[in-house]
C-alpha cells in the first residue's frame, strides 16, 4: 500500500499536470476579453445607427431639390406673367405656356396622368364618385371630374370619376 504523503504526492502532481494542461488548452480570450469586445462592438453599432439616422433626416430634408430647382424657372415665368398682366390675351397665352413648361417638369420627372375618359372601371386606378344610366357598357367612365396621376408605376392620385350603369329597363 502506498503511503499517505505519496498518495497526496500524486494528487498534486496530478493536479499540476491538470492546471498545465488548462493553462495550455486556454489560448483563446478569456470571458473579460470576449465582454470587452462586445461592448466596443454595440458601442459601435450605436454610433453607426444614429449616424445612419442623421443621414436619413438629412437626405429627406434635401430630396426634393432637384425637383424645386427645376421648377423655379416656372416660378420666375409666373413672376413676370403676373407683372404683365395688362394685356389678356398676351397674358392668356404666357399662362398657357408656364402650363406646358411646367407639365413638361413634372413628366420628366416621370408623372403621367391616369387615362379614364372612355376606359373601363379599374379600382386601382380609379373611384367612383357618381353612377349614371347609360346605354355605355357597365362600369365604363362616362366623366373624369378630377384628373388621377401616376408617378412611374404608383397611382398618387386616383382619378375621380362618374361611371355607368344599365338603365332601369334593361336590368
């Protein structure tokens, strides 16, 4: 049988080989490190986050300024239409023209206006407003009474209109 002090002896010896191998086996980051560079990390999320945000709110700010410098031109034009406005006919014809300039603005910009007039109902296009007899097939727009418009493939605005309906006697 082994001796007490030996057998302790052995334990220690056992332990120190353990600890060796632990202090070996540990060469990753210790659970400090690794808290360490969690919170540098979420701290730099954070400042990106409300960077991004600033630049958000900034470019919502200015995204129209294209848009607002292509139509100051008009804005100078209804300026001096509004200066000259003495003779109607030559005023008429500056107010048709401040119309085509700033028509031709908005369709560059890719505005289109929604086809109605004689056009079957289509409710992603149009709302009704009225319904009238007539001898027109069912749900035909017999009246546009306010212009819709499209920006590119999205309806901004529907167009309001009257369609038709079967008249009594044909129900």
């Amino acid at each position: 049988m082994e001796k007490p002090k030996g057998k302790l002896e052995a334990i220690k010896d056992k332990l120190k080989g353990l600890q060796k191998e632990v202090k070996e086996e540990k060469k990753g980051p210790t659970a400090e490190e690794l808290i360490d560079t969690l919170q540098h990390l979420q701290a730099e999320f954070e400042n990106y986050r409300k960077h991004v945000e600033k630049e958000k709110v900034r470019v919502k700010e200015y995204a129209n300024k294209d848009i607002i410098t292509k139509l100051l031109p008009i804005l100078d034009s209804f300026d001096l239409a509004i200066k000259n406005d003495k003779d109607t006919e030559h005023f008429r014809k500056g107010v048709e023209m401040i119309y085509a300039q700033f028509v031709s603005v908005l369709k560059s910009e890719g505005l289109a206006p929604i086809k109605a007039q004689g056009e079957k109902f289509d409710p992603h296009l149009h709302e009704v407003l009225l319904k009238q007899e007539s001898d027109k097939p069912e749900d035909t727009v017999l009246e546009e009474l306010q212009k819709g418009y499209q920006l590119k493939d999205w309806v901004i605005r529907h167009s309001k209109v009257k369609i038709s309906k079967p008249k009594e006697d044909q129900k």
